[in-house]
C-alpha cells in the first residue's frame, strides 16, 4: 500500500463551489481505476475549522503501477492543467484497517502528521504509531484509517475516515465530497509487513 496526497491551497475568497462541481463532474472518473484502493476528495474551508480554502485529495493506492498511471496519464495532467504542478507527498503503508462503520459512506476525515523524532529508534515510533491505528480503528464512526511513513523526512501520517462530523481527534479536518474505492478490498488489513 502506497498513500499520496496533494494539496491545493486556493486564494482565501475562492468560489469553494467551483471545486465542488469539478468533484461532482469528474469524481466518477476514477471510480474503477486500476491499483486505486481508496481516493477521498478531500476540501478544507476558511472559516470553518480550517486557515485556507484547500482540495486536497487523500489516495491509498493497492499497486504502485497504479499510482504511477494516475501520475503519469491524463487525471493528473488535468489537475497541473487547471491548478499547476502541485507538490506530490507519498508514504509507504504502514499498516490500514476497516473501522466498526466500514459500510458507511464517509463524510469526513482526519489527517495527523507527526515527525519521527530524532531520539527515538524508528522501529520504536512504528509501534507506538502503529497502537494509535489500532485505536482509531475501533473508534465509533470510523470508516477506515491508515497509517504510512516517509522514511526520507521521517514523517508518520494517520489518516482516518469518519461517518459523519469528525471527532474530537487530533490534527487536520476535512470535508469528503466523494470517495472512488475500486480496489477497497485490495488494501491488505494490518500491518503492511
């Protein structure tokens, strides 16, 4: 498992509508995307729990081909079109689990990212991190949540999507307006090793 997120923040009296319409026009798109586990189309609002008026779409993606056909093919190259050329994050999974609402759609998530800290052994952070996912598994209203690392900035990410009104849960909130899932059941529970 692979997750990749961009983001796109956009001037703070942005027509947050013409971001939903290009979601509810194209989301459809990606709805049988080959080596794509999940892709939330993810907004952040001014104003609303948020600094910025952002889109920043959430991917967990089950192959690495298929990440790399989006990045290379036409989606994205309609995305650096419209937007320019966003900066790509990537993690390798760690670890992704079905939480007790897995049949709901979501309508919100979380992302938390953390940085490794320097004192401590990497092996150590995993597990500590690796506790917390199993936690926000079992949360009421969790969809399904993830955990990946970039072992290049030593980064952890959580990331967590709810049923309904994010929780009170640490890190950054987003708004869901539509989730492609083609290969959902592609995405090994558990640890990724």
């Amino acid at each position: 498992m692979h997750a990749m997120q961009y983001e796109i923040t956009l001037p703070a009296d942005y027509d947050m509508g013409i971001i939903r319409d290009r979601v509810a026009t194209r989301g459809h798109l990606l709805d049988d995307f080959p080596g794509l586990g999940i892709k939330a189309y993810l907004i952040r609002e001014r104003g609303e729990a948020s600094p910025v008026n952002q889109y920043a779409p959430f991917y967990l993606w089950s192959t690495p081909e298929g990440m790399n056909s989006f990045l290379w093919g036409s989606g994205f190259q309609g995305v650096v079109r419209d937007f320019g050329r966003p900066e790509v994050r990537h993690w390798t999974g760690l670890s992704f689990a079905q939480g007790p609402s897995s049949a709901a759609i979501p309508r919100s998530a979380t992302r938390r990212r953390a940085p490794v800290p320097e004192s401590a052994a990497p092996a150590d952070a995993v597990e500590a991190a690796l506790e917390e996912s199993r936690r926000l598994a079992k949360a009421p209203g969790a969809v399904v949540t993830a955990l990946a690392v970039d072992p290049r900035h030593w980064e952890l990410v959580h990331f967590t999507l709810w049923d309904g009104p994010v929780p009170e849960e640490p890190g950054e909130r987003f708004e869901v307006l539509h989730v492609s899932r083609p290969e959902r059941e592609a995405l090994r529970e558990g640890r990724q090793w």
